[in-house]
C-alpha cells in the first residue's frame, strides 16, 4: 500500500513566554501512515498526541525535520500554501463538531465546497451524496440544535469528506457522544477505512484504540510504542442508525 504522509526526525519546541525556558512537545518522531489505515494516537495529556495531530493537519509547523503529505513537503510551505492543503487533501472531526448554528445541515456541508470552487448545483449534488452516506438524507433541512450528539458528528464526518482528502483527522471523535452513539460513529470510520479512506484520530479511550489496526502510544512527546493489530475491515457502504 502506499505511504500518503510521513514525518522524519520531527519535533517541535515551544518557548514560554517572556522566558528562555523551552518545551519539546515532540522529539525525533519517525512515522509512516499507509492509504487505508485506521490509526489511533494516544498517550496521557501532555504527552503531544495533540501536537502531533495539528502538525500532520497543517494547522502548525515543526522545530525541525520533515512532514511528507502526498508527495509534497509540507515543511517548506507558506501559510497561504498550507492553508490550500488543508482545504483539499486534509478532513477535520472535531469533538465538539464546530457546526455553524445558523445553517442547516446541507448549509453546513456545501460551506467548504464554497471555498473550493464548487458551483452551487455541484455543492448541492455533492452535499445530499454525502448526507445520505452517513445516514441524514431526511435531516437535511434541520439545524445542529434541533440534532443529536450523534448526528451532528455524523454532519461532521460528512463535511469531512468533500474534497476526497488524503487522510482524515479525528481530535477526540467520540469525546462528547454517549458509548452507544460512539459505537455507531466508530462504526462509520470502520467502513471509511473500508473503503480505502486513511484515518487518523487522536483519543484517550482505550476502546477506540482497540478498534483500530494500528495504535501509535507517545509519551512526553517521543513514540513509546507503535502496534499494528489484526483487523479487517469488510468493503460496505455506510449504513447509519439515526439516533
């Protein structure tokens, strides 16, 4: 399978304020992500799992070292550069899902297509595809609030995927939902992965970490373990219980 992103001898130093004192969030991390993955990112606060997953997002840059994504090097990049990657080669889940309010679901899902270029029956066309994978095809007219924690995350992973992104970023997916509702959303990267996507997501629960097939453990910033597990994935559209 090929390597979609890798990062060599990265790390990265934060100076305190007002102070010669240095923080190494990240020491001489050495990893390759292969298309198709599902990856789980875990350690203690602290520990730079988060770091980590802001660089391979584009959202900061290493001290030193390199980052690799699609063949291109991230860290010679300009802001604006870095800013057209994450736009269309890089999906974001957040925890807390960073839905606009005020939009409906299909609003909120033909925002970044906007920024791409799309025309408006292309945002339209794309938006209701991706609301009815994951499930929302009757919920399109509906604001986040009037959703469930499930939901909303599921408008997330679908907004997550509009521009095909190489890799997809979770920060702490599950976080805020209910366990039986963060089944059915880990269910839902499963038949991503399935289905070719590469998946990345930082967490602190250990029950994500076993559904994945690899487990990256990091402490006080340095990689202590990196385990590949046996799981496979069987090819299958998504298939989203509402709730």
């Amino acid at each position: 399978m090929a390597v979609v992103a890798s990062v060599q001898n990265l790390s990265k130093i934060y100076r305190k304020p007002g102070t010669n004192v240095e923080v190494a969030a990240l020491r001489s991390i050495n990893l390759e992500f292969i298309e198709g993955e599902y990856t789980a990112i875990m350690g203690a606060s602290g520990s730079g799992k988060s770091t980590l997953m802001n660089i391979i997002g584009c959202l900061d840059q290493s001290t030193s070292g390199s980052y690799v994504l699609g063949g291109v090097d991230i860290s010679k990049l300009e802001d604006d550069e870095l800013s057209e990657i994450r736009s269309r080669r890089i999906g974001f889940i957040f925890q807390n899902f960073n839905l606009i309010q005020q939009l409906t679901v299909l609003e909120n899902l033909e925002v970044p297509m906007f920024y791409l270029g799309y025309s408006p029956a292309q945002r339209r066309a794309r938006a209701m595809e991706l609301a009815e994978k994951v499930g929302l095809a009757d919920r399109v007219d509906h604001r986040p609030m009037q959703l469930s924690g499930g939901q909303q995350q599921r408008v997330c992973i679908a907004r997550s995927l509009v521009n095909n992104p190489l890799i997809l970023l979770g920060d702490e997916p599950t976080g805020a939902l209910d366990s039986k509702t963060g089944e059915q959303i880990l269910t839902i990267f499963e038949e991503l992965v399935a289905n070719g996507v590469t998946v990345i997501l930082v967490t602190h629960d250990p029950k994500v970490g076993e559904r994945c097939q690899r487990v990256i453990r990091l402490q006080d910033g340095a990689v202590v373990s990196d385990v590949r597990q046996d799981r496979t994935f069987v090819k299958r559209e998504i298939e989203a219980t509402l709730t």
